[in-house]
C-alpha cells in the first residue's frame, strides 16, 4: 500500500512539474528575431538547446522553370537553410517546420512542385546526429540518418505584397516536450 501512495505520489509531481512549465511557457512572449541576421536556433525553457540553422541566398523574385504561374498579385521566393545539430541528441530537419511571413502579414507553408528534382521540390526530412552519435538508433525511420550537418536545402515560398517588403521566416522544430516555439528571422 505505501508503495502504491508512493508511485501516486511521484506521479502527480512529475504530471504536476510538466503542467507547471507547460504553464510557464505559454506566458512567455513570441520568441523575439534571431539577433544574427540569417542565423536562428531553437530554444526550450531552459535556453538554446543547440540546433540551429543559417539561410542564405534568399532570391526575392524568384522564377522558378516549369512551375505554375502564382495566383494574381503573387510571386515566389526562394531560399536555403541549412541545419547544424551541435546539442547531444537527435534534431529534426522537416520541410513542414517551416512556415513565412509575407510583407501583408499572411502566412505561407512552402510550395512544392511536382518535380520532386525540381528547385522546389520537397526535400526528405532527415535526422541529425550528435558528433560522435551516429550510430544511435533513428529518430525517424523514414528519415534520413546523417550526421550533424545537414544542407543548403532550398524553401520557396508564393507569397503577396511588395518584393522588397519585410519577409519573416518561422522555424518551429520539434525538439521535445519543452520547446518554445518558433525561431523568427526577418530575412536580407
């Protein structure tokens, strides 16, 4: 009987201490822009967890071939990111973790085409190892297994507004029960 109090007891802290952060982090405000332009990294309720990525080449006006037109008063833009895993477990690269601000304040998921060899094709998701970790079981068996890099692979995105407009860029990995919610990074 002690034994089963003692579990009960355990429990309600441990579903009680999750409630609690789960609480904490809801009343934190947005996570602020990466303060390095280009840079994000992920953080939990403890601070950054150590994945992080970089965009570059951010083409404003991109054109891609043999995609269809974008809807009236639309263009698309491109980008590409890559992932650094530097914490000491497994990260996620997944194309869905990603979503834009356009400069009218809408939302996009990216575009894909359906040439999957395309420039928009829809790259696999892939599992970052930790230095020294590859041979840790997978996160994600439909992922692929590599080590702590990963990429440059190319986002686009059909977006509205002026071109030269403010483009935000939000990336919410999925690094566990206790994240924080998505990097913002206004883009160059």
């Amino acid at each position: 009987m002690k034994k089963l109090l003692g579990a009960s007891l355990l429990a309600a802290l441990v579903v009680g201490a999750i409630g609690l952060a789960l609480a904490y982090r809801n009343l934190q405000p947005a996570a602020p822009p990466a303060a390095r332009p280009g840079v994000g990294e992920a953080t939990g309720l403890l601070g950054p967890v150590g994945f992080r990525i970089g965009v570059s080449q951010v083409d404003r006006d991109f054109k891609p071939v043999a995609a269809p037109a974008p809807a009236q008063s639309q263009h698309y833009i491109s980008l590409r990111v890559t992932f650094y895993n530097e914490s000491e477990s497994q990260q996620r690269a997944d194309p869905d973790s990603f979503r834009l601000r356009d400069p009218q304040g809408a939302v996009r998921r990216p575009s894909v085409f359906a040439d999957p060899a395309g420039p928009c094709g829809l790259w696999r998701m892939a599992d970052l190892h930790p230095r020294g970790k590859a041979s840790e079981s997978a996160r994600d068996a439909s992922a692929q297994q590599i080590g702590p890099l990963f990429g440059p692979v190319r986002l686009c995105f059909e977006v509205a507004g002026d071109p030269a407009g403010r483009l935000v860029l939000l990336w919410d990995p999925d690094t566990g029960l206790l994240a924080s919610g998505p990097v913002q990074l206004v883009l160059a």
